[in-house]
C-alpha cells in the first residue's frame, strides 16, 4: 500500500513539473512608437557657384533626424544601403559624371516600426586618374613638357584601328621648328583636377587636314594658333579599342580646339604610355588617321 502510494506521488509531481515545463514564457514589447518629426538634409561638398553639383570628390554629408528613432537605415541611391545609428554619414559617391541619386532614410522605431523620408540630389564625380599618371603627369603639383624629338617617332600617323604610327614615324629633330619650342604644362589642384596650359610661341603645327579647324586655310605648316590659356581636362577610361598591352587604357579631352603640341583637329587624346620622363599620345585626327605624339619632361 506504501509503495502505491509513492507511486502516485512521484506520478503526480512528474506530472506537475511536465506541465510546468511546457508552459509558454510570455513577453511583452514596450509601447510601439513610430519615429516623429522626421528630416533628412544634405551638403555636397564643394558646391558654389561655379560647381553646382560639388567639387567633384562625390562626398556628401547627410543628417537625419527624428523623435524616438533608435536607428537610421539610408538607402543612398547607388545601389548601396547602410544602417547609420547617428543618422548623420559622409558618404563618397563614385561614378564618374553627373547624376541624379535619391536618397531614402528609414527612421526605425520600437517594435521595428519605421518612419520614411527621401530626397532627391545631383552630384558630379570627377574620374579618379591613377596615381601613378597623375604623379609622372603633374609631379604632384606641375610639370613642364616639351616635344621629344630626339625619338623615334615623336610625330607619327597611321590607320584609326591600329596603336602605332604604321605609316609614318618621324625621325629625330626631322619636323618643323614650331613643332619644337611649345612647353606644356600640366598641373592639378587638391581635388586632383588637371589643368594644361601650352605656350605655342606664338605658333603650333598643324597638318593640312585640319587648319581649317584652327581658323586657317593651307596645308601642313605654322599657323599663329589660341592654344586657349589655362585648360580644365576631362579624364575617363578610353573609348577606343585599346589593350592593356598597347595603352594605359586613360584617354582626356582637352576644351576648346584641343591642341597640345601639333594639331590634328582633335580633342581627345588617349595615354599609351607615360613615366616621369615621357609620355606617348594618340589621337583621331579631322582626317580620320590616329596621330602620335611624344613629349618629354623639360
């Protein structure tokens, strides 16, 4: 009888902690606020006047702000999202050009609850040069070039699908005076801008093809060209059909009538190569050939 007894006892506590066991823990959320009084504003860096868009470094500085928000989830318009606590980031955009990025900030409250903000902005990226062109180019600050007509080649021409002057390659100091006194200087700023100005001497070579572009009338010669003072270069990956084996893959287009040392009637010029002493340039001439040039640091 005893032991009948204990049995049930123990069946009973058993019976009581299994029930125990199984009972669901219960938990409460605090009062569930959305975020209040919510803004969003931005400063692109370097915006004035001149640069409505920034300074070309693409960073921006956006703050958001609200009542009750634990956290801000910023969706910045260029594929990229970041949770920011602060609400307050200095972001970098990076695609070179201008365009347009709407912003979207997600206030988050308790419980998840979320509050929602956008702005819409433009901002421009200047190309990022590589480091190692825009040294040999500027010398971190300015650099004087000249023509390298002790080389092989240093004015040259051939057909617009090919990355060498195939047809022609001028033999050393074998071209036209004017060809050889012009000094070009590159320089750049602290945002990396590049800037050229040439001193022609008062005059550049041009071939026959493209003096009409220049202003003139005639065949290849001297022409009293305005190389345009001070010059602003716009940088981008080549567009051309290049290698990494024929080229740096760089190419700037220069404003204005685009001339650097001799005149082809183009503007936009592709780096083949470039060191801290030389640099290889080619160049679709108003002719349709691609055109070559050499310079060397003075």
């Amino acid at each position: 009888m005893i032991t009948k007894i204990k049995s049930l006892i123990i069946m009973f506590l058993a019976t009581g902690i299994f029930f125990t066991a199984c009972k669901k823990t219960e938990y409460k959320f605090g009062e569930l606020k959305a975020p209040t009084n919510l803004t969003l504003t931005t400063a692109i860096a370097g915006v004035d006047a001149s640069n409505p868009n920034g300074n070309g470094t693409g960073t921006v500085i956006i703050t958001s702000t609200a009542d009750k928000a634990l956290t801000y989830n910023i969706d910045f318009g260029d594929g990229k999202t970041l949770l920011v606590p602060s609400g307050v980031i200095t972001y970098k955009y990076t695609n070179p050009g201008t365009y347009d990025y709407t912003i979207n900030v997600n206030a988050v409250g308790t419980g998840g609850i979320i509050s929602t903000v956008s702005k819409k902005i433009k901002v421009f990226v200047a190309f990022e040069i590589p480091a190692a062109i825009l040294q040999a180019l500027t010398n971190g600050s300015s650099k004087v070039w000249v023509t390298d007509k002790d080389a092989v080649g240093h004015f040259g021409v051939g057909p617009n699908d090919q990355f060498a002057p195939i047809w022609y390659a001028a033999t050393p100091n074998s071209r036209e005076a004017c060809a050889y006194d012009d000094e070009i200087t590159f320089s750049k700023d602290a945002s990396n801008n590049v800037f050229m100005a040439v001193n022609n001497k008062g005059d550049n070579f041009s071939i026959g093809a493209s003096s009409g572009f220049y202003g003139f009338s005639g065949g290849d010669g001297c022409y009293a060209v305005n190389t345009g003072g001070n010059k602003k270069l716009a940088f981008m990956d080549a567009t051309t059909a290049s290698t990494s084996a024929n080229s740096t893959r760089i190419q700037f287009t220069v404003p204005g009538n685009g001339i650097i040392n001799f005149g082809t009637g183009g503007t936009t010029y592709e780096i083949l190569s470039i060191s801290a002493t030389g640099i290889n340039l080619r160049n679709i001439g108003a002719d349709g050939n691609s055109w070559y040039q050499k310079l060397k640091n003075k």
